[in-house]
C-alpha cells in the first residue's frame, strides 16, 4: 500500500462527494462486487482487455473522479493508461496486487478492519454525503493511481460500511482464492461451489470439504 493514492497538483481535493441517489449500503454494495470482480477475474488469468473492461464498468460505477482528474480510469484514455504495459508485465502486477489483497484479507478481522482508516489517510477514499442526510464512504478514482490502490479502496469502502461482514463472514476459499461473505464459507474454507455435493463413482451424494484441523487458518 502507498503513502499517498496518486494525487495531483490540479486535481480538486473535496472534503465529500455529494451524491443524490446512491445510499451508503449501494456504495459499498458496488465495491464489493467491483472487489470481488477483480480477485476473481485475476484468478481465470485476465487479459489487457478485462482490465480496461473492469475499470470503465464496474470500478468507475463505485469510485468517485475529483474535479480536474482527466484521465481517470473511468474514461477510455485513462484505462488505456492503466493497462498500457507488456502482457508479460501486466499479468505480474495483477497477479501480484490479486496476492497483496488475499494477504490482507486473510489476516485477523481487527487487522483487517485497519484497512479503512489507512484507506481515509492515504486518500484512496472520502466521505460522500447522501440525501436525508445521510453519510459513508467512497473510493476516490485518480490519475495514475496504483492498481493495488484502487482495489484496497473498494474493500475498505466496504469494510467501513459493513463492519460486521468482515468480522464474521468474510471468507477466502482455499481451493480458487475467491472472497464471498458467507459463515459456512468461512467455516469450511470453501466458496459455495467447491462445498457443493458432487457425484461419486457409486452415485452417492457426497460433499467436498477440509477437515476441522484445516479450517483454523480461515478464522
């Protein structure tokens, strides 16, 4: 994580993001999807295209652009930017910044919970303000923002709003690394799909799971 998220001389640093329909819960409803979008999609092995793809849609719908920030990634030249570097070269830092996020995630939930204030210091976020009064989070989308940046933003946006997930059913399957918020995931380990029945060779019905000694590091 980066001392400061990428901001510029010319980019308007707000105090809040005012915004008229989103409430807080949809905010931090987008940048879990966008969050867990990306972990997953980085998992299949993503290409240049999905990084630009993922960036204009479902990181640019849950991030704010600052007055002044051209060339954000939520515009075609911005995205290009971010994911204007050799195949070679991209698929390490998405493979690297898809290990940094699994890493912290799967610390403690007090250490977890830890990434929402960093988030707030480094400016990777702000405070948005809604109708009725209302007030949250929300990442701030700026030029040249690290990728890992951008990621971390999402879940501490989350993190923020929905506290209690993430000390009791944020997990990390151990067979595909995918992030769902779940309490039997994060009992047994495994996402909804490796925990599901499978079919054996005598036509029973069986369930694929880790054994109790092999879960406490989900914890």
């Amino acid at each position: 994580m980066s001392q400061r998220a990428g901001q510029d001389d010319d980019v308007v640093v707000e105090s809040f993001c005012a915004l008229e329909r989103s409430s807080p819960d949809e905010i931090a409803q987008a940048c879990r999807v966008a969050g867990t979008a990306f972990v997953a999609g980085v998992g299949r092995g993503w290409t240049k295209r999905d990084l630009a793809e993922w960036l204009l849609g479902p990181y640019s719908e849950a991030a704010c652009v600052l007055p002044g920030a051209s060339g954000h990634a939520g515009t075609a030249s911005g995205a290009r930017q971010d994911s204007a570097v050799s195949a070679p070269a991209l698929q390490k830092l998405l493979r690297d910044t898809r290990a940094t996020v699994l890493e912290l995630l799967a610390a403690p939930p007090d250490r977890v919970l830890l990434l929402g204030p960093w988030a707030e210091e480094a400016g990777a976020i702000m405070r948005s303000e809604h109708e009725g009064g209302h007030t949250g989070w929300i990442p701030v989308n700026l030029p040249r923002m690290r990728l890992e940046d951008r990621v971390l933003s999402l879940f501490a946006v989350d993190s923020l709003v929905r506290r209690d997930d993430y000390a009791s059913q944020l997990a990390i399957c151990r067979r595909c690394r995918s992030i769902t918020f779940d309490a039997r995931s994060r009992e047994t380990g495994l996402c909804a799909f490796h925990d599901a029945p499978v079919a054996t060779s005598s036509g029973v019905r069986a369930r694929v799971s880790l054994p109790p000694s092999a879960r406490s590091g989900n914890s």
